[in-house]
C-alpha cells in the first residue's frame, strides 16, 4: 500500500494481470474489490489497456515491420537474422512515440495526448522512474510479457520492446538462450542508443519488432544508464553472469555493467 493507504502503482498493474503478489495478495485483492478510488484506478487502466491495442494494431505490429536477412541462412535456435534499422538516436521512439514500418511510409503515433505519461499494463519500473514493457503479438493478438514469471511464445509471435527512461541517457538491450548464445538487440553493433529528453516515465517503444526462433528459453535484458556502454562489453558482461550461474536462466545475476537492468524470460515454442 502507498503512504495514503491505497495499493501501488506497480502492485495494482500486477493485481489487474493476475500476477502473484506473494503474502499481500490477498490483502491487495480485498482492497482493490472494496476501495472505490481503487476501482476507478483498475478501470483507467482497463481504458489504458483498449487505448494501447487500438493505437498499436496488431496488423502495424505483428505483421508491417519489414525485416531484411543479411545474407545468410538462420542458424536454427537462434533470433531470426534481421537488419534493426540503424538510428543515431532513438529520436523514432521519443515524446510522441512514432512507430515506423519502413514500408516507405510512417504509422500513425502512438499518443493519447502530448507529454501524457503512459504506461501499458506489465511495466516493472517504478512511479516516475526507469522501467520496461514488451508487447507480444500473434494470432490470437496482443499481451504484455509479465514481470516476474516466463512468459510461453507460441510459434510465429513478434515481441515489441519499450522502456521508460526514468532520466538516463543511454540504452541497450540484448538477448540470451539457455545455451548461452548472446544476441546485441539494440543497437546490433557500437555502444548504447542515446535516449532522448522526455517525460522520465513516459513509455516509449524501440522501433522494428522482434522474432525468438529456435526452443527453449531466452532472456531479454534491457540496460539504461548515465553512459554509453559498448555492446562488445555487454555481450562479454551477458556470457559471464551466464557462467557464474551455471548456464541457468533462472539464476542469471544482473550483468556487471553500469545502470539499471530490467528483465523478461520466455519460453519458445
């Protein structure tokens, strides 16, 4: 609960997507079920909820991002081999979160008013703060990954990533299989994307989408700091704490890199 007696920000999100709350889950349920300011919080967000799924279709998303294989056959087990279009910035995904499909043309943006905070049901950062969202979409349409649990793909499902800056300046994200193969997200090559000056808890999301191929486990970590790191060192930082917890994902410590790192592990078909 907050300091006036209602439930938090975060533990409301996750009571709405029946996330387990440990001890304070019933509690929560209780409050959220008698409490009529909470009540009308849940049905925000339910709003929220619709708002998002219309301004982000699943046709824009799952289907009209283009994707360009470099050449070479996918390596069975491994992210789908795709050209992330290259932004000295991530000026696509700022104030007014415009998302682009590179199909000669841009999206209609993802605003519901200028500067409105927004957040999509599943973040894990904190009010006001850094966090991340992953949008799934597939057949059956869209969900957001949950935050402490791993989340089952099924086949063909395309993963959406979007951050809260919460102030920081860099980012970067990468994936790791329980294999222990490390595959740069964001950017692909270089040193972190410089996030650009926004509300420090509004949602933005990266552009392109993102395919996890192959079976098995896979954990996407996205890293936000007051300075650029290199993906060569992030990709090292990824394979070590991968051997510290003896190729168990479940285990990963956090990287040994600068910043704050937020966390979503899925199951692929």
């Amino acid at each position: 609960m907050n300091s006036q007696g209602h439930i938090g920000e975060l533990e409301l999100r996750r009571h709405r997507a029946r996330e387990p709350l440990g001890d304070s889950g019933p509690a929560i349920a209780e409050h959220a079920s008698t409490c009529a300011e909470c009540k009308a919080r849940l049905r925000a967000l339910d709003d929220e909820q619709r708002r998002f799924e219309s301004a982000i279709s699943f046709d824009r998303f799952a289907a009209g991002v283009e994707r360009a294989a470099r050449g070479a056959r996918p390596v069975p087990g491994r992210r789908l081999p795709a050209r992330v279009w290259a932004l000295p910035t991530l000026a696509m995904a700022a104030t007014v979160a415009l998302i682009v499909t590179f199909h000669g043309r841009a999206s209609q943006p993802f605003v519901d008013a200028p500067g409105r905070r927004v957040h999509p049901p599943g973040w894990d950062g904190t009010k006001g703060g850094a966090g991340m969202t992953v949008r799934i979409a597939g057949a059956a349409g869209q969900r957001t990954a949950q935050v402490d649990t791993t989340e089952a793909l099924a086949a063909g499902e395309r993963l959406r990533l979007g951050y809260q800056g919460g102030g920081h300046r860099y980012l970067l994200s990468l994936s790791i299989d329980e294999r222990g193969e490390v595959t740069p997200l964001y950017p692909e090559q270089g040193t972190s994307l410089t996030v650009p000056a926004a509300v420090p808890s509004a949602t933005h999301f990266l552009p392109d989408s993102v395919e996890l191929t192959g079976v098995g486990l896979e954990r996407i970590i996205l890293v936000l700091s007051d300075q650029p790191i290199s993906v060569d060192a992030a990709r090292a930082a990824a394979r070590a704490a991968y051997d510290r917890a003896g190729g168990d994902l479940a285990r990963l410590p956090k990287l040994d890199l600068p910043g704050e790192q937020f966390v979503r592990t899925f199951a692929k078909p």
